[in-house]
C-alpha cells in the first residue's frame, strides 16, 4: 500500500500505491499533454472521461442535490489520475478506470452530469472543503482523521492479494520457499519479510522477495515463470487476473483491508446520504456489480454504502510504510 503524504514522516495507507519522484514527473507530463498548454503544473485540469454507463435517473435522489448543483446539472469531481484500474489516462489520453466509471453512474441517479478535473491528490480534499471542487473521488481511505474534515461516503474495499498460475498453485498462508514478485517501497514488500522471518523462525526456507519497480513487471514475471505468485494491492491483483486472459488467478483471501469513500465538504451530510442511496439502487440494478466486474476488482465490492463509517482504530494507521493516496 502506498500513499503521498503520511503522518509523521510515515506514508499513509490510502491508494496502495507507489508514488516516487519518477511517477510524478510522469503524471505532470501526461496532464500536459491532455490539456496542451505551456507552463503546465499538472494540477486542477480538467479532464475528458470515458462515456458514462447507462442508468436511470431517480427524481426523488436528484432533488437533494445541494441546489447549487441541481441548478447546474454538473457536478465537478476531482481525481488524481494515476493509480490503475481506479483512476488513470488511457491511451487517447481520456480519464478512465473503475472509479469514473462508478461515480458517473452514480451522477446520472442524480441527474446530474461529471466535470473531471485533475489535481494532485494532497491538493483534493483541501480543494473540497474550499468549495473548489463538489466531491473527491480518488481511492481515497476511510479514517477517523478525515472524517473530522469531511464527509466520506464508503463505496468499496481494498487490501492485498495474491495471484499465481493456475498450474502453480500458491498458499499466501503456507508460501515458505517460493519466490514472490511485489512491488518496490509498497507495504507487500514489508508483509512478505513478516512472513518470511516466521518461516525461517519454524525451520523452513525463506519466502524470497522479487521486487521490481512497476506494477505491470510483476505480472510478467509470473505468467514468464520467473515467479511462483505476485503479491499487491487487491485492485490491482484484480485487474492484472482480468487482463491475463486467464493467465493468473486469485489465490487465498484479501487481507489488510480498509474502505475507499467520496469526499464531500463537512457540511454537505445528506448530500452524502443521496450518494449512498444512490450507490445501493446501482447496487440493486446490478450497475455496480457489472462496473466492477469490469475491470476485475469485484473481490472489492460491499452492499452498505454508509457515511461517515465507524472506522476501526486499527485502520486508521498504516499497517507498514505504504504508497498512494
């Protein structure tokens, strides 16, 4: 797991995801090239998403939309585009991923259309309580610190998980002597040493760690046979299964879970409660299900949208140093 910005010197577990100089450069570069101007920043641009899923509009929902909005019909909606399959630039450069995906819909139960615009994710909640943006939405972690500030609405849960061949089946539990692919600075590289002490502490071989610098090489590394299984952030174990064509797959229970939520200012409460009346006839349609089916992160999904959720002391801290936000 990994996360910009930390407390106290230790990143924070939001969006498992790895951060470092160079994927930031590289994000600044390709905000440029959406928004084609000089003197670019990379921040608070706005962004064209892919084509919104299909849904009806439920009038009773969309008439408590803060006026402001509803007068509009646009809701403006911040994102950090550069945590795969959540939220990223596809190829033609468009916003795309599970995230958009699911909010759009979750827009149109409320008659209202998504204006996207980019920031950098420790400029978005600061941007939602100013009134800069209406929501955030960029995987970020539910905790006790935010929900002081803002509102959040839960809409899907991450954690870790494994994958494997299927003809080279991996137990997370009992992986002592395998060679395991993770990713450099993320919190798996820390779970894999704890385990890997209790093997050598029982009298059994060591897990040994392969780590590498990008997301995408550890699922080369294992379907190449270079490794027995992968270890990273369940949306992104889940989308790597999806996209291997049946390659790899799943193995053992995700682990180290929180809850992602939309950010919405302090004071905007029942709007937040129109959002997860919303998400829940997703729900009852099917919507939800097939959006993250989609993009192979359903291992994630919940049935109570909730704001504000009691968040369990254990979840408010990083479980180790961890990327993302």
């Amino acid at each position: 797991m990994i996360h910009r910005s930390g407390d106290g010197g230790t990143p924070s577990p939001d969006r498992f995801r790895r951060l470092g100089d160079m994927r930031a450069m590289a994000w600044v570069v390709a905000l440029c090239l959406v928004v084609g101007t000089a003197g670019c920043t990379g921040k608070d641009h706005g962004a064209r998403s892919a084509p919104a899923p299909s849904t009806t509009v439920d009038s009773t929902l969309a008439a408590q939309v803060p006026a402001p909005i509803r007068s509009a019909r646009t809701i403006i909606v911040a994102t950090d585009p550069i945590y795969e399959p959540s939220e990223f630039l596809a190829p033609d450069k468009a916003l795309t991923g599970f995230d958009v995906d699911l909010f759009n819909a979750v827009a149109g139960k409320l008659a209202l259309k998504t204006q996207w615009r980019t920031a950098d994710f420790d400029e978005i909640l600061p941007g939602v309580a100013a009134g800069t943006y209406h929501v955030g939405v960029s995987s970020f972690t539910v905790r006790k610190g935010r929900e002081a500030q803002v509102t959040m609405v839960s809409y899907f849960t991450a954690g870790t998980e494994w994958a494997a061949r299927p003809d080279t089946p991996v137990d997370p539990e009992n992986a002592c002597g395998r060679k395991v692919a993770v990713q450099s600075s993320t919190v798996q590289v820390t779970d894999l040493a704890t385990r890997s002490a209790a093997c050598t502490g029982a009298g059994k071989p060591p897990i040994q760690a392969d780590e590498y610098l990008k997301q995408a090489d550890l699922a080369s590394a294992v379907t190449g046979g270079k490794d027995d299984a992968l270890v990273a952030d369940s949306p992104v174990s889940g989308y790597a299964v999806k996209q291997s064509g049946g390659t790899l797959v799943l193995v053992g229970r995700m682990y180290q879970t929180v809850r992602y939520g939309y950010v919405l200012p302090k004071v905007e409460a029942d709007f937040g409660q129109a959002l997860a009346r919303a998400l829940r006839q997703l729900m009852a349609e099917g919507t939800y299900a097939a959006i993250l089916t989609k993009w192979g992160v359903d291992s994630g999904a919940i049935s109570d949208p909730t704001v504000n959720p009691v968040v369990a002391a254990s979840t408010t801290a990083s479980p180790s140093p961890s990327p993302g936000p």
